[in-house]
C-alpha cells in the first residue's frame, strides 16, 4: 500500500501518467480482493492475433500495403465475429457486418510481419472497439459470449469391449482428436505427451473414474484450466452397434461443474472407422465449446414477436408473402395462425427493433403499420426513382420517395 501511494504522489505530478496509475490502483484492488476484477483481460477478448492477408505486388487497383490491410481488418472482424457467437449465428454474420463497417469498430492495428516479394504480405494483431461491437450485438439480439479462450487438456480413453486404451500408440480416438479438435476456436485443446510418469500416474480406469487430484494436477503442468476426459465406447447396440462418447470436466475450483456432453453415433455395416470418430470429435467439440459460452453469455438469444395481419387475394400471393418473409435476414420465423380468403394473420420473430423490421419491409415492397394491438402488413408500390433505404439505418424515407400504398 506505501510503495502504491508513493507511485501515485509521483505520478500525479506528472499528469500525463496518471491514467496509468489509475489503472494500476484498480488493478492493485483486484489482486487485493482476491480477483475481484474480472474483466482486466476483457481487451483481450476483443483482439484477434495473427490475421494474415496476401496481396499480389503488381496490383494496379490499389497499392498493396493498403489493400492487404483492408482485407486483413475484415478478415479479423470475421474471426473475432467466430469467437464471440456460437454457431447457431455464424451464418447471420454477413449480415451483422453490414451493419457495422470492420473498419469503423476497428480501435488498434499492429504489424507483426510484413514482406513485400515475392508478394505482399501482412500478419496483424487488431483490436477491435468493445463498446461498439457489443453494443450492435445486443441490439440485433445476437447472443455473445466474453468468456475468454482457453486451454483443455484431453485426455483420450477408447474402449472396445473390456479393453481400455489411454497411452498407447495404437490409440485410434487419440489420433482423430489431434487432427481435428486441437487448436480450433475458443476451446483449444493439449494431448498428453504420454511419458513415463504419466503414464504410472494416470491409469484408463483412473481417467474413467475421475481421479481429479491427478487430472488437476496434470493440467496444472500443461498450463491447462481445465482438464476433459473424453471417453469412447464402441457398444453393441442393435444390428451394428453404436459409438458412445462422453467428456467429463475436471476443474480445480470444485464448486464450479460443468455437465458431461454425452453423444451417441449409430454405426452402419462398415463398423467403426476414422471418419465416423472425426464425425464424433466434430460433434464433441461443438458441444464442449457450447458449455464453455455459457459462463460469459450476456445476450440471450430470444427474437422479439408480433402478430401481423395481411390480405392477399390468391394462394400465390400468400405463398409469395411467406417465402419473402422467411428470407429476411432480421427474421427467426413465421408462424401462421390464420389463413382465410379475406386475411391472414402471422406470428412474426424477429431479431433487432421494430424501425429495422420495418425498413426492410419497406426493401421487399411492403409497410409494416400498428393496428391495434396487432400491426398490419401493406403491399405497398414504389415510385419510378424509389432506392431501398438502408437496412440498419435509422434513417427514415424522405417526401420524394416514400412509397405510395396501394388500393389493397
């Protein structure tokens, strides 16, 4: 406490420091109350490293240094997108990014690398704007996650009938891991090196088990924060058998438990092979990272509803009104709840507010107006010179081209 009030009298003369002195003193109380300062590292979160982008030297369009950065921030932006979201939102993505320009939400770039032949290339580190980024999210109702990536270790049990394999080299569960779940997303994921003492250490039924002490202890060597014991059991079930995987969590804080994944792969005539346990380790993975996404979720992933009424004056129409409202990026689904010769009425979810449902509407050909407690969707014409409006704007249609609705 003497040494930090000595830092902060001498740095208070010299004004232009004090911010990072400030910064210390919150720091210094987080570690006085025992991390009580959770989002220290939050930066982090929002900093995507090693993003590369290549650019052909005899470009003439641009010069290169430019046009590899341009392709390296939206590059970045689309990762950092990936390690936000989970993959129920990746593919709306193209659409958020329209919304919010990667350069606008950009706050740092900084060139690690660059060579200039044979061709031009960048390897960047960027940090993008969290306040912004966030904000946009949670506006669009996007779920997000700011917990931080971490490291697993693995560890692989296999088992056929009565035997158990952990160690040994002829481990299949082991090698179709490695090539497909190891350093893949927000998860990444250490094997064992499998030396001697851990293998006296850790036997397969002690893994099954769950022998924390040990797997705590091993993931401590291996800078690990967790440990997860994925065990494959190739069963016979029916006709062929099925392949039952389950990865259980190993935590040091024992208060904090996750719920085992558990997957079950029907097999065919062709049995066990490598794709089948790829197909496996794809699916744990996904659920892995899932469970991880939870401790920091901030946005709930649950669509704004409302209930239009439309009338159309033929079966093609109604169609048509269908299938140009499930294409709407901003909706979840349609539901109708009644269809009639004179009116039909949809159950409507949607992400975002009711100002960007409207102006896409608006995009398709139609007005989207209240009417009591329910609103009413109009097929509207466009004026011979109308444009779309934007379909994040704010900004609503002028005089000269609002359009006109029609007699229906």
């Amino acid at each position: 406490i003497k040494l930090f009030n000595y830092y902060e009298k001498i740095v208070t003369q010299r004004g232009e420091l004090l911010y990072v002195v400030t910064m210390q003193k919150i720091w210094l109380w987080g570690l006085l109350l025992g991390g009580f300062w959770p989002t220290l590292g939050m930066a982090d979160i929002y900093t995507v490293q090693g993003v590369e982008a290549t650019i052909s030297s005899k470009s003439a369009t641009a010069i290169p240094r430019e046009k590899a950065l341009d392709e390296a921030v939206k590059k970045g932006f689309s990762q950092l997108l990936r390690k936000l979201t989970p993959p129920t939102v990746w593919p709306r993505h193209a659409w958020l990014m329209s919304e919010i320009s990667p350069e606008a939400a950009l706050e740092k770039i900084t060139i690690v690398q660059e060579e200039t032949v044979p061709q031009y290339k960048v390897v960047a580190d960027l940090t993008f704007k969290r306040n912004m980024v966030r904000e946009i999210l949670a506006k669009h109702g996007v779920p997000f996650s700011e917990t931080e990536s971490a490291t697993l270790l693995l560890i692989p049990v296999y088992e056929i009938g009565a035997a158990q394999i952990l160690w040994e080299e002829t481990n299949p569960w082991r090698k179709v891991l490695q090539q497909n779940v190891l350093q893949k997303g927000i998860l990444n994921f250490t094997l064992p090196a499998g030396d001697m003492t851990e293998v006296t250490r850790l036997t397969p039924q002690m893994a099954v088990l769950g022998a924390a002490d040990v797997l705590n202890s091993m993931a401590k060597g291996y800078n690990a924060q967790a440990t997860v014991v994925a065990r494959a059991q190739v069963k016979q079930q029916g006709m062929y058998g099925t392949l039952v995987v389950q990865a259980n969590w190993y935590l040091p804080d024992e208060h904090e438990k996750f719920a085992p994944v558990v997957i079950e792969q029907p097999l065919t005539a062709f049995g066990i092979n490598e794709d089948v346990l790829a197909e496996t380790a794809q699916k744990m993975y996904q659920k892995l990272e899932s469970t991880w996404r939870q401790v920091g979720m901030v946005a709930a992933d649950k669509p704004a509803r409302l209930y239009a009424r439309y009338s159309a004056s033929s079966a093609k129409e109604i169609n048509t009104f269908e299938k140009q409202l499930n294409s709407m990026a901003a909706i979840f689904q349609v539901a109708p709840k009644l269809i009639s010769y004179a009116e039909q009425v949809y159950e409507v979810d949607y992400f975002g507010n009711i100002t960007s449902l409207q102006e896409q509407l608006t995009n398709l050909g139609y007005q989207l107006t209240r009417e009591g407690a329910l609103w009413r969707v109009h097929k509207v014409e466009k004026l011979e010179n109308f444009e779309p409006q934007p379909v994040f704007g704010s900004t609503l249609p002028t005089v000269s081209t609002m359009p006109v609705e029609s007699p229906y």
